[in-house]
C-alpha cells in the first residue's frame, strides 16, 4: 500500500489491524532510513536507478519484500510460498552488477517477481495451482514465461496465491480461496480480492513484491488487477507461452503481467512475450510482436487522438455514489489528455455474449483433456488425472474444505 496509495479508512479498524498497519510503515521507515531511498512504490525504473546509484541491492530489495511477506501476509495471504534460493539469487544480481557494464542487463535484472502457483518453476518450490493434491509433484522443466525470466536475471521471490485450480475447482468456492493458501483479501478493504490471479493482485498492491505473474481464462487477471487497483495486461492467446502452466483451455489460457504501473507492465510483458517451441500458438503470435518492444510505446501523451469506446452496461453504479464519480472522473481524465469517447457504446447480442453458456460447456472438455495431459508431463505426481484430483478431494474432504 504506502504512501498516496493507501487509502484504507482506519476509522472503524480493529486494534490489530491498526497494529499490523503501523508495524509495516515503521518497517518500511527503517528501510528507506538506512539506503536513503524509498522502495515502497517504487517503479521498476526506481529501483534500477537506486542500483545504478548504490542506494540499493537486490539483496536489500528481497530482504526488505522478504520482511512484508513476514509482517502483512499472515493476514493478506498473497504469497503462498516464498523461494529459499532467492537471497542467493540477489547476491548473484549485485556480482553481476559489479562485474558487467550498465547496459549490459536488462531492465528486469535483480528485480523479485512472485508467479502465480499454477506456473511450474523447476527449483524448490512447488506448482499445486493451490491444491493439496499436487503437492509434492515435480515437473520436468521450468514454465516457457518463467525461463525468459530467470534469462534476463529477474529474481523468482515465490509463489503467489490464487484461487484453487485457477477458480475452476468449484464455482460455489470464494474467489481467492485456495486449501493450500487460505482467503486472500484485498489490502484495501480485507474483502473480496477477486481471483484467479488474486495473489498476484494483492501483492504488487501490498508491496509484498514488486512485479508478478498471473494467468487468465476468462477474467482471472482483469478482475484482481480490478479490485486491487493495480495494472494487470491479458495478453492475446500465443503471445506469451502456456507450456508449464497448468492448463484449463488451450483456447482461452494466457500469462500476463500484474504490477503497480502501466510502464512495468509493459517491462514484464516484453520479456514473456515470444516463441517457445513448447506451445505451438507462440509462433503464429510471434508475427505480431513489435520490434524493439513494448515499452517503446510508453508515451505520456499517448491517449491524445485515440478512440475510446465506453460501454455503459459495465459502468451502472448509480447516480451520486463513489464509484459513479470515480469512473465520472477518469472519463474526464481521458479527455482532458486528448483522447476521443465514443459513450453508450452498444455490442450487439451482449446478453448472448454474457449468458451463453457454450464456454462453460466447451470449458469443461478441455479442462479434463489439458489436464490430463499436464499431470501426464510431469515426473513424479501424487495424482495422475482429473479422475485422481477428484477421488483425492473426496477422501481429504476436511483436509481440502473451505471451513478448514
């Protein structure tokens, strides 16, 4: 949270909520005091920057996300599981900034990222996609996004909570729920978080981390990016590689960025995005890829002149109430930077779009097929088919239930 950005009214908070709040801004005091620079917040382009200028290390920078995951996710339940090796990650990123000329490393280089628990890292952590039954698996190799990641010398910190297999255990389990996580909740409220990707979400919100890794088949990026006010990129389908993620659809599944700021995003985005010869759909989507990247396209000035298409139905708050004049004001704010609004816009047969029910159905056949084929990969594994996953949480059921 931290500074402009933390906007919880304490006024009605518990005790040990106001505890937990000052005790993570007197942590963060302490750190800015003893480098002279401030991490809560800080953009990429900060922290390279404090590199460049000694105020900062990456292990300084673990450490210090290390203490937060300590003090706010007993409560938040953003992280599921952080990465030993990660300290030992940072110290190889300072050598290496020592030792290579500035120009030489990319932006992403000693920078943590937490990825979401449904993408594999062939290290010490465990991918369960937040379910009890995967635990103790091991998969063959990293995740394709994964090591583009670890190439550019990015700081796997952990994994990040998320709703039990991407929301797609049950539709009657809480968003953001996981029998291996706990309820995370939103840092903002301590409510609803929205899932799948809940745990990347509250995290970069939280300042547990500073970039992370969410999946989305169908809302699961948008909507915590949404509700934890945060920036979160869906990438078209074969943009960014799936292989090593646990899969529901290969028609709809993609890996996106959720940060604080568009400017990461993009940094993220352009380092996942590209061909691996794992998933197929990467190389037809490599036509699209710009050359030079993404980030090369952040331009401050960059809504003025573009159409922006505004559909009411989504935007039905109600006159005079908070998120009335909020989305009032960011209308204004596209205006006011030049871009054009094309207001009330309609979609023909929205209704259908929205209440069709032949994605649930078509849901349901790949999710059993991509998912009998991911546990198939893997080398070792508790569970070898959905059939496995079933019977598994039907013989744990207190173990794997919600009223644990």
């Amino acid at each position: 949270m931290g500074g402009l950005r933390f906007t919880m009214d304490l006024t009605y908070a518990s005790p040990f909520l106001l505890l937990f709040t000052f005790l993570s801004m007197l942590l963060s005091s302490t750190i800015t005091l003893a480098t002279e620079f401030s991490i809560k917040e800080a953009t990429v382009q900060d922290l390279q920057l404090a590199f460049q200028r000694n105020q900062l290390t990456s292990r300084q920078l673990v450490e210090f996300y290390l203490d937060q995951i300590n003090i706010q996710n007993p409560i938040l339940k953003g992280v599921l599981e952080v990465n030993p090796d990660a300290l030992t990650q940072a110290d190889a990123a300072d050598k290496e900034r020592r030792e290579k000329p500035p120009d030489s490393l990319s932006r992403l280089h000693g920078i943590p990222i937490l990825v979401k628990d449904n993408i594999a890292t062939k290290d010490k952590l465990n991918t369960t996609a937040g379910s009890l039954a995967l635990l103790g698996s091991v998969v063959p190799r990293d995740a394709g996004v994964v090591t583009k990641l670890r190439k550019v010398g990015a700081i796997i910190l952990g994994k990040a909570t998320l709703s039990e297999w991407a929301h797609y255990r049950s539709f009657n389990v809480p968003s953001g729920w996981s029998a291996r996580g706990g309820q995370g909740k939103n840092p903002y409220t301590l409510g609803e978080p929205c899932g799948s990707s809940s745990g990347s979400a509250i995290s970069v919100a939280a300042n547990l981390v500073t970039l992370s890794l969410g999946t989305e088949t169908d809302g699961s990026i948008l909507c915590p990016s949404n509700f934890n006010s945060v920036v979160g990129i869906k990438p078209t389908v074969g943009l960014t590689s799936r292989a090593g993620v646990v899969p529901i659809s290969p028609r709809q599944d993609t890996v996106g960025p959720i940060c604080r700021t568009v400017s990461d995003a993009a940094y993220v985005l352009e380092t996942i995005a590209g061909i691996d010869t794992l998933d197929k759909a990467t190389i037809e989507a490599s036509k699209y890829i710009p050359k030079g990247g993404y980030a090369q396209f952040l331009n401050k000035d960059g809504l003025r002149g573009k159409r922006l298409g505004v559909v009411r139905r989504y935007y039905e708050f109600g006159d005079g109430t908070l998120l009335d004049e909020t989305f009032k004001l960011h209308l204004r704010t596209f205006r006011e930077r030049g871009a054009v609004l094309v207001d009330n816009l309609k979609i023909d047969d929205i209704d259908e779009i929205i209440n069709n029910q032949s994605e649930i159905i078509a849901l349901n056949f790949e999710f059993k097929l991509s998912l009998n084929a991911y546990l198939k990969d893997l080398i070792a594994s508790p569970v070898k088919s959905l059939a496995d996953v079933i019977d598994f949480n039907k013989k744990h059921s207190k173990l794997v239930s919600i009223y644990m």
